[in-house]
C-alpha cells in the first residue's frame, strides 16, 4: 500500500518561488501570506501532517502559485512517486 508524503515539498517549493519571483518567502512568512498555522507549514515539510484542512491546502498553493500535487506526492510503497 502507499501513502501520501509532504517531507520536504514546502522547502522545494519555496525555492521554486524565489527562482521565479527573486522574492525570498520563510515558511513562516509563507503561512502569514497563506493565512494558515505556521506549524501546519512546518508539519508539512517535515512529512509530519497527518490531517490537513482543505481551504488551508487551497490557501497554500494559491500562496505558492502551485497545484494540490505539488504540495502532497502519492509514494508507492518501494518510495518511488506515481
């Protein structure tokens, strides 16, 4: 069986951001902007979230101009994404 993984998804992300804008976000700074917790943005990244709020997933990949699947990767159970 597989599982959904976050671990280092946000850090990517936020490095992907800074490449395209030149703006440097924190995960804090993110979840200011997002207007989420900044422990779930952490959680996140730390593979860590085990219940996440879909309006709070929304409001992060609007934040990080992303989509769902950038933010949570279903890893079959060797790790190796679908």
């Amino acid at each position: 069986m597989g599982k959904i993984v976050t671990a280092g998804r946000i850090t990517i992300l936020l490095g992907k951001q800074q490449a395209i804008t030149g703006e440097r976000l924190s995960p804090r700074r993110l979840a200011e902007r997002a207007g989420v917790p900044k422990d779930l943005v952490y959680r996140l990244d730390a593979g860590q979230a085990r219940h996440i709020d879909l309006d709070s997933l929304a409001r992060l990949c609007e934040a990080l101009q992303c989509s769902l699947q950038d933010i949570l990767v279903w890893e079959q159970e060797h790790g190796e994404p679908v």
